[in-house]
RNA sequence: UCUUCCUUAGCUCAGCCGGUUAGAGCACUUGACUGUUAAUCAAGGGGUCCUUGGUUCGAGCCCAAGAGGGAGAGCCA
C-alpha cells in the first residue's frame, strides 16, 4: 500500500478508506483492551493516533511498539472518538521497522533540557522542538532564494577555500595537507611551497570580497553559504561554521542599501507567518508567548535608521547609567546597542556612518573624512543581525586606506583591479542565517537553530 | 579569552549546621484498568554524588586544581 505522509492524512476526510502510515513512535497509552499510538513522521509537527485494539493482535506483538520505535501501520482512516484530534488510523497491521530499547534510548515522552538535547544532538531532531526549527530552517533558506531570485538577483558560488588572508574579518581556519608532525619551517617561518594549493590558505570568513567581482558584472548577486570563524567565541549568538547570505548590487548606494535590508528581512519574517504557521504556533506555546507578536511587529513597522553620531547623543543624554562610557569614536557595547533598540525605539535599528577606524577597509569614506557608509542592522534579543555597507569604489582612496592599514595590496590585487577597471558604486550587507533562525524560532541559544553546532571545544557529530 | 553560576538515578531536580542506610517527580519493569491525550493507579529495579588531590574522627556538603555546561562580556553575522 503507497504510504501517505501524515501531514496530508491529517487534512483527509476520506473516512472509511485504507490508509498507510510510516514514521516514529512518540508515545503508547495501553489499556486492557486498547492501545494509542502517537506516531510522527516529520512532515508536520502533529502526530496521528492509531488505534490498537488490543484483542486483534496476538500477544507480545506490541511489545516493541515504544517510544522512539519506527513502524509501518495500515488501517482504516476514521473520525476519532476522543477528544484532542479530528481523525485518526483504526490499525489492521502494525510492523516495527526498527525497535527503540525503552532502556537505552535517550527521548522520553516528557520535556527535556535544550543543554541535554545538544549534547545528543544525532537524535534531537526527532522532538517536536527540533522538527520545528529544522522545517523553518528550510522554509527560511528557500524564502532567502525565492526573495531574490524574484528580484532578478543571480545566485553566485563563491569559494570556501580561500588563499587570502584579507577579507578581514576574523581568525580564520587553516587548510592544509601537510603532515602536521614534519611541517617544513625556513627561518621561522612555514613554507607553503609543498602544500597543496602551494601557498597558505584557509576556510572563508565572508563571500562578499568575490561577491563584489561578480556584481560588478552582473549587477545584483548575492551568496549564501558556509562561513568559518576560528574565534573563540563563547557566546549564544556565535558559531564557528554558520551560514551566510551575501547580496551585492552594483549602483546602490547607502539609501538602496538599507531598503533592500529592510525589505529583505520583513519578506523572510512574512514567509514564516505565512508558511509556519504550526510550527510558530507551537514555538511560540513552549518558548515564547510573544513569538508571534513580535514576528508581527517587525512586518508592520518600519525600521528607525540614525547615524552613529545621533545615536551616540542618544545614549549621552538618556539618563541611563551604562556599565560602560559612551564616547564618540569608540564602538558601541552590547549595553548601548541594546537599550536603543529594545528600551528607546522598541524597533529594529539601523545604526550608520560610524567612524572609520572601528570598520573595515573597503567602506565608503564620507566627505567628513571621519566616518564611512557602513550599516548595522540591530535586532531585539539578538543584537547584530546584518552589518553592510556601500563600498569605496574609487582607486585612489580605496589603496591609500589599505596602505593605511598595513593590508597586502599584492594579495588584494584582483580586488583592488576592480576598481581600476570599470569602477561603480555599489554596497552589500551580510545576513547571519542563523541570527534570523534565533529570531524567527524564538530561541534563546544560536547552538539550537543549526543542526550540528560548531563551538570552540565542540565538533561532535 | 574574561566575569559569574552550575555539575547528585535514564531525565528534571531536592539534599538542613559536615554526622548512621543519599531522596522526590517523571522514565523503565511488572500488574490493574473498555477511548487515552505528557493517561491514571499500585508495586519493584535503578547511584563512580563530574575527576583528582587535600582538610576532618567523619565529606554529596568545606578547600585547591582540572574537565564539561549555562548566562553575561569581548570579537562579530
């Protein structure tokens, strides 16, 4: 018999006909006489009942029938008798696929800690919490595709090996084939002429250098993929591995830059009130009351957009007594970002023109010469949800602030030959995914909105 | 990396001032129950009190170091 997906079963009022179902035991309630059985299959968070009448079955022949087990079960769809579904399968046949030795197996019908749930992180995705937050997890990398491919945007593979020590942002992972016990040292220093790629190379930490080569061809790009940070960083919002979205459009400015931010982010939160609905409805019952309130709010409202220098005058004469000191030219803390958003606007802001010396190279200079086109984008709860900017699009001033810096301009080349030949204007931001899953999921740990979290210390499974 | 808190049964947690045999709920096993909804009721089994060292007549509890985890900070997305 073909098997039919719980999800759709669920929806059918095609009482009476024989119906087949394939997935995982959540729970078993016996009686005498009758038995229920909770199954799930992963298609939608809701489990069908199954009947079991006992007396039909031959002794022992449920005994594996557990939670955790997978069963195959045919039988009769029809309207259920007790409260709490609308239908339900009256079971003919039930087989066990894979018993779940009730001893061992570490899921229970009850509650368990997020902090337990990682640390047996092969087997979470089968609770309800986990199926919710990986099904929004694709609905929200398809929206990512479906937001810009209907905005004409072409989709670009930039690499994840990368032999440039420049992009900037962060310690970076190294990739190397050489044997780790004989490393070739000359003077003190490594020889990467017998490595694989014959020079030092590492894990990317951002698309967005390739991005801007192919923008400025084909006008709008954007990236989404794998990005490293070699940081040791301990906190709820990092990762070592995470996922990122790089869109780079050639001729927009700072302006452009933060409409298409804004339409960006409002358009993947509609997508999940629109397509998640069970799945936000759940979330939103065990971790978060305000959940789809505050989904709402942020569809509804526009963004608050200051400069760095307004905002900075803000928090001085706030009255609130910040741990640390507010002061022109220095970045703002956690505190300050923070109160803005959640205690002055109660909105998501975009913070821009901050000083040049606390943002990266290829930031657009401001006439002022203090301060560049960047853009943060700060988020109730989470912080730092994009940071962008336009980019410096002239030669001259773009290899003057590399020099600046100390940067290798032999290795930035090709980066800087865009520049020299057939420069534009153009900007770009980058949208942490797993900051927009915290978001829309509700939690509270970046470590439970990816299904494999890599941490400093913590690369299981 | 810094600050701070935590680590006791499969899970969540209690454990008094340092004192005899370490507890509860859930889970599990067995039994009862004709429709349950995290079913209910009864009985039973289950412990490297994170590790190492120390103080003490005596340590789950006090001290030191280490490991792992949480929260906050820095770095950032």
């Amino acid at each position: 018999m073909q098997r039919i997906k719980i999800k759709d079963l669920l929806k059918s009022t095609n009482y009476g006909s024989k119906v087949c179902i394939k997935g995982w035991v959540r729970s078993k309630r016996d009686s005498k006489t009758v038995a229920f059985v909770a199954i799930n299959d992963g298609s939608i968070i809701h489990n069908i009942q199954a009947v079991i009448d006992t007396p039909n079955f031959e002794e022992d022949y449920l005994k594996d029938v557990q939670t955790g087990a997978c069963v195959k079960i045919e039988g009769t769809l029809v309207q259920s008798q007790g409260k709490g579904q609308s239908v339900e399968i009256q079971a003919s046949s039930v087989e066990v696929y894979g018993k779940a030795d009730p001893e061992t197996f570490p899921l229970q019908k009850k509650g368990h800690s997020l902090e337990f749930l990682r640390e047996i992180a092969h087997l979470r995705p089968r609770t309800n919490t986990f199926g919710a937050i990986l099904r929004m997890r694709h609905a929200m990398a398809f929206a990512v595709h479906q937001f810009f491919n209907s905005k004409g945007f072409v989709y670009v593979h930039t690499p994840i090996i990368t032999g440039a020590d420049c992009e900037g942002a962060g310690e970076m992972f190294r990739v190397t084939t050489m044997d780790l016990k004989k490393i070739p040292i000359e003077n003190g220093q490594v020889n990467f002429e017998n490595d694989f790629f014959g020079k030092e190379t590492s894990l990317t930490v951002s698309g967005q250098l390739n991005g801007e080569l192919a923008a400025m061809a084909l006008g709008e790009i954007y990236t989404f993929g794998p990005t490293f940070r070699a940081e040791n960083s301990n906190t709820s919002r990092h990762l070592a591995e995470f996922w990122m979205i790089e869109p780079e459009v050639a001729f927009n400015e700072l302006d452009d830059n933060m409409n298409l931010a804004e339409d960006f982010l409002k358009y993947l939160v509609k997508y999940a009130l629109e397509n998640c609905s069970d799945d936000l409805e759940f979330l939103t019952n065990l971790y978060d009351k305000e959940l789809i309130n505050k989904l709402k709010f942020v569809v509804e409202n526009d963004f608050i957009r200051l400069t760095y220098t307004e905002g900075v005058e803000i928090l001085k004469h706030c009255g609130h007594k910040f741990e640390y000191k507010v002061d022109w030219g220095t970045d703002l803390q956690s505190e300050h970002e923070r109160y803005l958003v959640e205690k002055h606007f109660k909105k998501p802001v975009i913070l821009t023109n901050y000083p040049k010396e606390i943002k990266a190279f290829y930031m657009k200079q401001d006439a002022d010469g203090k301060t560049v086109r960047a853009m943060d984008v700060l988020f109730p709860g989470i912080g730092e949800i994009i940071g962008g900017s336009q980019r410096e699009e002239n030669y001259e001033k773009l290899i003057a602030r590399v020099r600046e810096l100390g940067m290798s301009e032999k290795e930035l080349w090709w980066y800087l030959d865009t520049r020299k030949f057939g420069t534009a204007p153009h900007a770009g931001f980058g949208l942490g995914f797993e900051r927009l899953m915290l978001f829309v999921t509700g939690m509270g740990n970046i470590r439970d909105v990816i299904p494999f979290p890599r941490t400093p210390k913590n690369a299981e499974f």
